[in-house]
C-alpha cells in the first residue's frame, strides 16, 4: 500500500491498474486481474484503507439483486477484472468476476473534475429496517399519493376478498377484505406482494424439505377458520415473514399475498381479479431480491458501509454509476416470471426491493434509493417499457397506442415461464387481468369485443400474424390443448414478434366463433374466451409448394450473401427449409417466397434431431392462407380432425401477385 499523488490510499492493485490506461491508447481493451477474489478485494479495503476498491466493493455488491447473488460473489474464488472502455468522450471501468457461472459486471465511471465534486457522503445505515431508511422509503410514497395523480390509475374501490391483518410484529389475522369499511363505501389502505415461489428443485436445494413447508403455509379449507382468528406469522415461509416486517415498517396494517389470502379451492374465481388486486392497492412490493419463498428480503446492506469518499484514480474522479429501474428490471429473478409480469403492469405504484437497495416507479416519477452518479448507465437487458406504460396507455383509450401497446405486452409475456404444474390453465389465468383491462380500454359495454385464446375478434388478422425468430421444438407446444392458431400455444419461454403495421386482406373474414352473447362482464368473457378452440374463416388459399414438379434443395446450396441463387436452372420450380424453421419456395421465373415454421418439428413434417431439412415428407401439404397484405398463415391439414386446419408458420413480404386467381374457400382453423 501507498500513498498516490493525491494523498489517498492506493493498493498494489490499483497501482498497476496504470497499464489498462497505455494499453487503450493504442487500441487495446484486455481486461486485467485486480485481485485474486472478492475475499481478496474486501479484504483489502479493510486493510489498507484503499478508496478505489472501496468504490470497485462496492458496485459489486450493488450490481448483485439478489442475496443469493452476495453469497455467491462471498464464497466463489474468482478473481476480480477490471477493464477500460470509451464511448465519445465517456470513459468508465467495468468490474468483473465469473461466479457460479454467471459473468457479474459493474460499471465505475471515470469522470472529470468538471462532472462532479470531491464530496463527502456520510455512512448509509446497514440495517434494512433502519429507521432512517424507513422514513425515506415512506417519504416516496407519500409524496405520490399527495402530489401525483397516480390514484387515477386504479382499476377501483373494491377491496380482495381476503387480506392480512398486521396486528403486531409476528401477530396476523385473515381478515374478509370486502366487508371492511363497506359501511362507508371506502377501500382498505393495503400492500400487495409479488414474489417468486420458487419450485421444488430450487426450493430444496437451498432449504432442505422447505418445498413441502411452502406448499404447507398456504390457507385451505381447514385452518381457514383458526387464521381468522390471529396467529403467529412465524410459520410462514421466510420471504413471507420479511414482507410482512416491510409493510408493517412503512405505517400500512393490510397486506395481500397469493398463498395466504386466496384459500385453496377458490383459485379460479380468485386468479381472474389480478387487475383488481392489484389495481387498487396502495402499493405493489416486488421482492427483486428473493429467488424463492424461502428467501430472506432483509439483507444488511454492506455496499454502503463506509463512507464514500471523492476516490482519485489515474486522472480521474472514480464513482459508481447506477444501475437504472429498467435493467434491474430485466436482471431480477423476477423478471422471467409469468405471473410477476402482470402484476408489474397492472401495479399504478410499485416498491422494488433489492438487497443493497430499492426502487420505486409510478406513473410520475423514478426514484433509486442512494443514488450515487447521474451519468448515463451502459445497459446490458433489453429493452423494457415503463412499467406503468400499460394501464396508462389503458386510461388514455387511444386505439393505435392501445394495438401497440398490445403487441408490446404479448411479446413480452411470450418470454416468461411458469410452474410446471397445470401450465395451460396458469398461463391464461396470469394474462387475464391484462386481458380485462385492455378489453375495457378498448371497447364500450354496447359494443364489446370478442377475447379469442389470447387473440381479439376485433383485430384477428393482425393477431394471427405473429411469428417465432426462430423455430421452437414441438414436444414443448402446449398442442392441442390450445389452439395452434393462437400464440398461447407456444412453449414457455418462446421470443416472439407480433405484427405492427398490418393491412387486413379483403378477401379475409372471421366467419364465426363461440361467442358468450349479452349481459356478460368483462372477466366472464376474457374466461370464457381461453377456452376457444376453433376459428370459421375464409379466405384466398393456395398451395405453397407446387404440387407437381417442385424440387428439395439444400438450403446452404441456393443461399448466397444478400439473397437466392436460382441461376442453376431458372425454370427449375424448388422449395427448400433451413435449419432454423424457414422455408422457401421458387416458382419459375417469379421471385421466391420465405415464410418461417413454427416449430422445428410439426404434424405431416418429419425430420431428424433439430434439423427441418433432413427426411422430410409431406411438404406439398402445406397450404397458405392470406389474412392480410403480402401477410399470410402456413396451414396443413390436421390428421385427428378431418376438414380441420392447423397453422404450422407464417410469411410475410412476399410478391403482390402471389395469390392471385386463387379462390376463396371457407376453412375451420384448430
């Protein structure tokens, strides 16, 4: 250890960070070992007193989400990276270590004297219940519900069925949450949690039997009765119990957690008023540091357990950038969660907890609890939409923004996975309240739109026109429970892309449904409409590959840089399918036609191991049906449902002419 030029403690590390500076300047950008592990890097701090991997501490610990994700970084023996980049004028170091196979990265700017100040900032409280902590936390939101007009924002008066009562520290009581204050017509102040069970495996492997101590914390029609009555909240698995310590530190008496306030055996009534209860409480807390149930949500908070100092390094003023609301958002365990994703988007405020620190979003403002740099983060997720953007949109009531926001919201969900347990009945049921209400965003009670499996009757062209990058394997479709017409049949976790600008075709019509008639609310027709099976169309349909004369091709044999080579012999008809679901055919002397598969194996389709162009038959099956301009579905015949017809693909931008002369034939889509 010495002391730098600018009087402050500097370790060897450090010292001979100097070499990433002159590599850079000739082009290079090799990262370089600071120390040997983070034990090395905390130990070092403790020791020698060294401000800058004080600063490196402690944007990896703020970079870490999770408490899972601090105990990895304590335990796994990788060194820590430190590596030099430039963007324009800016410069910043990224921090690195491999920990349980997972690259953790935090970015440290390197900012001029002009940016910011040589200050002092005095030691944060480590406790997560600090009371200092709490005061702030209950600052932000009640300057939203004073000031913001965030409350328009809620679905409505009316409280959940059931609600926890927080007596005192460990006392709770279920308490019947629409009878409360009905006298005189004015909802409960209540929190609701959205949290990650966790499943069996995960559960287990971190908490010996805790899976059976989750599924056993749950109310039923047996101790329904004695939780009426108060009861200790000890029992309750550990994210539970935190929880339930937050909401009770921030001044709010009522508390909604799935488990607990929906009794087992009245799941499906209660699984379709997520708008509802979520809608219309105070605030949503989102457990971004948890994995499981049996997580804790207090964790000490030991990024901020010295007192930062201005840190001179190399040149430059060294300070941690912050990571924003949205990348924690595509980063938290949460954010591959079915369920989590409606309960973020129909939340009006939420209260983000991580283990160093929180966040809050309203539809007014953005707040990052000890925010330390105001410079620009390099985010790495993708990109994510305000998390208020949906119901905003919703009230607005502006049909373009509404399609958008539509598409937006399918595309996303398509991502997420869910438990393994009654898949198709638990994805429709964690997209319903969004359903709800986008279906009373975008009609009126005398005009009321048709809810399709995930479609709408108002737009279905463009509905159908979805699409997968890539290919998926069929042994994961949720076929032929749902329809294949309809994206929810696709398996959990599938990127998808839903059609933007769309032009419906003329000759394409929704002939007929199951529709539910009159008098019906909103959340009886988006559940009636999940158990859609069939769609009566008609439309120009046409073979996709001629049926006579056409040729297989190796794909890698017509393919050339910039497009298809057919110079072979032009005259020569050909269709072709590459190895990530697309599909060509050529018709001579016209341009060729792409359309893409969506999955990788489909009914009629054989094929080898995750290869579509190996021992293919019954290609000259596969029928295109046009639903809107130079849009159109891949059909085939279904072989348990005689007539009937299943949509294997889609194409989009192909030549004008492609159906002309084609008739238009009456057709039932499964």
């Amino acid at each position: 250890m010495r002391i730098n030029k600018w009087e402050q403690r500097e370790c060897s590390g450090c010292r001979a960070l100097s070499g990433l500076f002159e590599q850079r300047a000739h082009g290079s950008a090799a990262r370089q070992a600071l120390h040997t592990s983070y034990d090395d890097l905390d130990a070092c701090v403790t020791r020698t007193g060294c401000l800058a991997c004080q600063v490196f501490r402690r944007g990896l610990l703020l970079e870490c989400l999770t408490a899972s994700a601090i105990t990895a970084l304590k335990e796994h023996p990788a060194p820590i990276y430190v590596s030099l980049h430039r963007s324009n004028e800016a410069r910043w170091l990224q921090i690195s270590t491999d920990i349980c196979e997972t690259d953790l990265k935090a970015v440290v700017a390197l900012a001029t004297t002009d940016e910011t100040s040589n200050r002092t900032t005095s030691q944060r409280p480590l406790q997560p219940l600090h009371l200092d902590r709490v005061r702030n936390l209950k600052s932000w939101i009640n300057t939203c519900h004073r000031n913001h007009l965030c409350s328009n924002l809620k679905y409505g008066m009316r409280n959940p069925t059931w609600l926890i009562y927080i007596r005192a520290e460990d006392r709770i009581q279920l308490v019947p949450g629409q009878l409360l204050g009905q006298d005189f017509d004015i909802p409960l102040e209540y929190v609701a949690l959205s949290y990650c069970w966790g499943n069996e495996a995960s559960v287990n492997a971190s908490h010996g039997g805790g899976w059976t101590a989750v599924q056993e914390s749950g109310t039923n029609d047996s101790n329904l009765p004695s939780r009426r009555q108060p009861w200790t909240a000890s029992t309750l698995p550990q994210t539970l119990q935190d929880a339930i310590k937050i909401v009770r530190s921030l001044d709010f008496k009522y508390l909604w957690i799935d488990s607990i306030c929906v009794p087992k055996g009245s799941w499906d009534g209660e699984a379709n008023k997520m708008h509802e209860i979520y809608g219309n409480a105070r605030f949503t807390l989102s457990s971004a540091v948890t994995t499981t149930a049996v997580d804790s949500m207090l964790v000490d908070r030991k990024a901020f357990r010295d007192d930062t100092h201005g840190c001179r390094f190399h040149g430059y003023w060294l300070v941690n950038i912050d990571m924003p609301l949205d990348d924690m958002r595509t980063r938290a365990p949460m954010a591959c969660r079915g369920w989590i994703f409606q309960e973020e988007r129909l939340s009006p405020r939420i209260l983000y907890w991580c283990s160093q620190r929180a966040y809050w979003s309203c539809a007014a403002e953005r707040r990052i609890e000890c925010r330390q740099y105001e410079q620009p983060y390099q985010a790495t997720g993708p990109s994510l939409s305000h998390a208020q953007n949906f119901i905003q949109v919703c009230r607005g009531g502006d049909p373009e923004l509404l399609a958008h926001e539509w598409s937006d919201i399918v595309a996303a969900f398509t991502r997420r996975l869910l438990s393994d347990h009654d898949i198709v009945r638990n994805r429709f049921a964690a997209f319903s309240g969004l359903a709800v209400r986008f279906l009373e965003a975008s009609t009126v009670p005398a005009n009321r739109d048709e809810y399709l499996a995930g479609l709408w009757r108002s737009s279905i062209a463009q509905n159908l026109a979805w699409s997968v990058p890539k290919a998926v394997a069929w042994s994961d479709s949720l076929q032929p429970e749902v329809p294949s017409w309809s994206w929810m049949s696709l398996p959990l976790g599938t990127e998808t892309e839903m059609a933007r600008s769309f032009e419906q075709s003329r000759q394409f019509q929704l002939l007929s449904t199951c529709r539910i008639g009159e008098g019906y609310t909103s959340e009886e027709i988006v559940r009636h409409g999940a158990r859609a099976k069939l769609l009566r169309v008609s439309g120009r349909l046409r073979r996709f590959v001629a049926e006579n004369g056409s040729i297989l091709a190796p794909w890698d044999f017509i393919e050339r840089p910039g497009g298809f080579d057919f110079g072979f012999d032009p005259g020569l008809a050909v269709h072709s399918f590459s190895g990530d679901g697309r599909v060509l055919v050529y018709e001579p002397h016209k341009k060729e036609v792409i359309g893409r598969l969506d999955y990788l194996a489909h009914e009629g389709l054989t094929h080898g191991q995750d290869d579509v162009t190996a021992n293919l038959t019954g290609e000259q099956d596969l029928q295109c049906l046009e639903i809107g301009r130079q849009a159109l579905l891949l059909l085939q015949r279904t072989k348990s449902q005689p007539g009937a017809w299943k949509r294997v693909g889609v194409a989009f931008g192909y030549r004008k002419n492609f159906f002309d002369a084609c008739e238009v034939c009456e057709l039932d889509l499964v």
